[in-house]
C-alpha cells in the first residue's frame, strides 16, 4: 500500500510518521507546497518540535517514510491519500471569525481529481465542518471518469506536547464511512492500518457525519471545562477560596473527574477556538440560536479570563505598567510544543504593549513564532532566550506558560536583579508561591489568595 498526506504540518507530520514506523510494509510519503518546511523534515531540526518526534522520523526517514514538494506525481501513485491541509477562520465574507476558510481544502480535493489515474480513499484528516466529506465527494465524482473515490472521516485527537504519546497509544481512533460495499471496504482498509498497534477495541467505526462531528464536539467539551473553572477561578478570587481545592473536590467525583480542571490564564492552541467559532457558526445555520450563544460563551469566558489576568496586574502595580519592564515567561500555548497558535500571551502582550510597558518575551522554543506573532508592534517587545537576562531589572514576571523550566529557575538570584517591589503573576499555578513570597515577590495567582508584601 501507497498511503500519501497532503499537508505536511502538526498533524500530517506526526500521524504519517508513525504509521511508517508501525507499518514498516508500506510506503508513507507527505507533500507539501513549502518547501523549506519538506527540507526541514528531512533534515535534523524537524518543522515542529514534539518530544520523541525526531526519534520516530529517524527511525524510518528513507525506509519507508519519505518527504517531498512534487505532489501531482505523489497523488497518482498513492492508493490512500490523507488531507492535512490548513482549515483556518475565515476572516473574510460570510462567516468571518467563526466558519471554517476551506479554499485550501477544496483546492486539494480539485488536484486529486486532476492527478488521479486509479481509485483513490481519501481520507479528512483536517478539522473540517459537518458535512464538509460530502462536499469532497461531490467535487471528486464529478469528473465523470472511471476512477472511483471513497471518503473517509478519520479526525485526530491528538494534543501537542504529548502527540507521539497519544499516536502510540491513542484513546481512541475514529473512522466514518458510508454504509455501502465501497465505503465499508474503505473503512476496513484504514482499520487495518491503525490495527498495526491499536486493539481493535479502540477504533471506533461510525457514519460520516457522526465522525464529522465528533471532533468538533470533543474539543468543544474539553475547551468548556477550562472556561468552567476559570469562571469559578474568578469567583474564588473574591470570596477568598482556593480553585486548586475547588478543583480538587469537583475532579473526584467519578462523574467528572480531574483533567482539565486547572485554572489558568486560558486555553489556546489551533484546534479549541477554532472548532468552537465553527462548532457556533453551523448551529446558527441551523438556526439553533440558543445552542450557539452557548457555546460561543466558552470563547467568551475565555477572553475575559486573559482581559482579567491583564487587569489585575494593572490594579496591583498601582494601575500603570507604563514605562515597566514586564517579563513573560512563555510564549507557547502549552509546554513541550512550540506552536504559539492562539496562545493567550500573545493577546496579553498585546494588552501590555497598549499600556506602554517594556514587554521582553522568554520561551524555550517559541520565540521565533513569538516574533512573527508580533511582528507588528516592532521593537515594542523584546525576545530574550536567556530567563535571567528577561527578567533582569524587571517590576513583574508573568507565567504564561507552564514550561518545566521555570520552576527550577534560581528565583532568589531573579528577585535580587529585579525592581522593587517585585511582582510574581503566575497564569498557570504551577510555582512554589509560598517560597516565591518568602523571598520578597508579591505573588499574585488564579483562583487564589494574594500573597502580598504591600
């Protein structure tokens, strides 16, 4: 078997490098347009960072796993072809800030129509909207040929920092197809690849349109559960309770559980807002007016939280940052990934810059996105790779993210350097606040009481 992935990005990337490293009988090759990115595949500083991913492409990198910019010929000789290709928010016309832009996807679809010469599955692996598979499959028969195509839902629930983790042993892989001869041999096709090493217990075969979906609504619940407790976050913030404790007591209810219960300065990465806005935008076309509103106030909650966390570090500088230098540690949406994609500090030092502080920027692997992200405001931000040189002369420190990093840093060396008072703001509760306050920070945090020295 040929299997090829167009799109060779955060998901293309991974998923085709794991299968080839478990299904070393078959041929895996990802294209894509750009080329630096193909070069960078191939070479030892991978596109991505994603820990154990440069193990796995090396392992099978020539083998049976292979990287290249020439797709028409890539589309003719492959028997499965993977769409990976970008879904981003339309930020034009109907549907702006919230409908999928699926211009990339249709082009796709249109250059397999054109380069294929026998049958072809084709598989959504991108986040796409309900339905969306059906538009494929229209624009695929409508060439009128001989060539019959078969399309399949397969959506990625992968979460960056521990993707291989998650492509190695995966809670679940999700399949939908038509319920025809064709379509049921497709799918079969597809559980045999995965059944290389997932039981079979966990893939989970379904129609289309449920698979469809299910990915919006997966990201949908776990991005709601992180505005949930970032609304109680707030309210514990006034009545003096702890969310850490909140959270606790609600996560051990079986009928709830923990994940994703830690309050924080806000979610980001480029699936949750993304297939939320979607997610609202197509209950609106159904005219669920009431569902929409919904749950497009977990993106609201959400934006409010990092409006918050802004707010409070103006009220607790004497309300000015203007003229202070403010480090922020992390730039990532999340450790262990450098993808900055909807990354709450990046509308936090967005809001710091209108407010005229000296914002220096500190993260292990994402200041080069950090600096297109920012690109605008110019020498406005400052990018430092060194923490201690960030917040050298420093009036405050926020926690963007929550690196390992940076709980092991030397903070009575930090504190020395810094400008008095020193502020701490941690966005993601993940430092020792009591030893922070010993050494003379004003510690300041979610959902927690203020440790204050004022």
């Amino acid at each position: 078997m040929n299997i090829l992935c167009i799109g060779a990005g955060y998901v293309g990337g991974p998923t085709m490098a794991m299968i080839a490293l478990k299904c070393p009988a078959v041929k895996v090759t990802v294209v894509d347009i750009n080329a630096a990115r193909i070069a960078a595949w191939q070479s030892d500083t991978l596109p991505i960072y994603e820990p154990g991913l440069q193990e796995v492409v090396s392992a099978c990198l020539g083998r049976n796993l292979f990287f290249s910019t020439d797709v028409d010929s890539a589309i003719a000789a492959a028997d499965m072809i993977f769409v990976s290709v970008n879904t981003p928010t339309k930020t034009f016309g109907q549907g702006a800030g919230r409908a999928a832009d699926l211009q990339y996807w249709e082009k796709t679809a249109r250059q397999i129509l054109a380069n294929s010469k026998s049958d072809k599955i084709v598989v959504e692996k991108s986040t796409l909207p309900v339905r969306t598979a059906a538009a494929m499959q229209r624009i695929l028969d409508s060439g009128g040929g001989d060539v019959k195509f078969e399309v399949l839902s397969n959506p990625e629930f992968l979460a960056e920092g521990t993707a291989i983790k998650d492509l190695q042993n995966p809670d679940r892989v999700l399949i939908g197809g038509h319920d025809t001869d064709a379509g049921r041999r497709a799918v079969a096709a597809l559980v045999g690849v995965y059944a290389h090493w997932v039981p079979r217990e966990r893939i989970l075969t379904s129609n289309v349109w449920s698979s469809e979906l299910s990915k919006l609504a997966a990201n949908a619940f776990l991005a709601q559960r992180v505005s949930s407790i970032n609304a109680l976050s707030a309210l514990c913030e006034a009545t003096e309770a702890d969310v850490s404790e909140v959270s606790r007591a609600i996560g051990m209810d079986s009928r709830i559980g923990a994940k994703f219960l830690n309050a924080s300065v806000g979610f980001g990465g480029s699936c949750f807002k993304k297939d939320i806005l979607n997610l609202v935008y197509l209950c609106e076309t159904y005219g669920l007016t009431e569902v929409a509103a919904y749950w497009q106030q977990v993106v609201s909650m959400n934006d409010y939280q990092q409006d918050r966390f802004v707010r409070n570090m103006l009220g607790r500088m004497f309300n000015t940052v203007s003229g202070k230098r403010i480090a922020l540690f992390g730039f990532a949406f999340k450790k262990d990934t450098g993808d900055t994609r909807e990354s709450p500090a990046i509308r936090i030092a967005r809001q710091l810059v209108e407010e005229r502080a000296q914002v220096v920027i500190h993260d292990p692997k994402a200041l080069a996105n950090a600096k297109v992200d920012l690109r605008d405001l110019g020498d406005l931000v400052q990018y430092e790779p060194d923490p201690y040189v960030a917040a050298e002369g420093a009036h405050a420190i926020a926690l963007m993210t929550e690196w390992d990093c940076y709980a092991t840093l030397d903070y009575q060396r930090i504190y020395d350097r810094m400008m008095k008072p020193a502020s701490l703001f941690d966005g993601r509760n993940r430092l020792d606040h009591a030893a922070l306050y010993k050494l003379g920070f004003n510690v300041y945090c979610i959902g927690k009481t203020a440790l204050s020295h004022l």
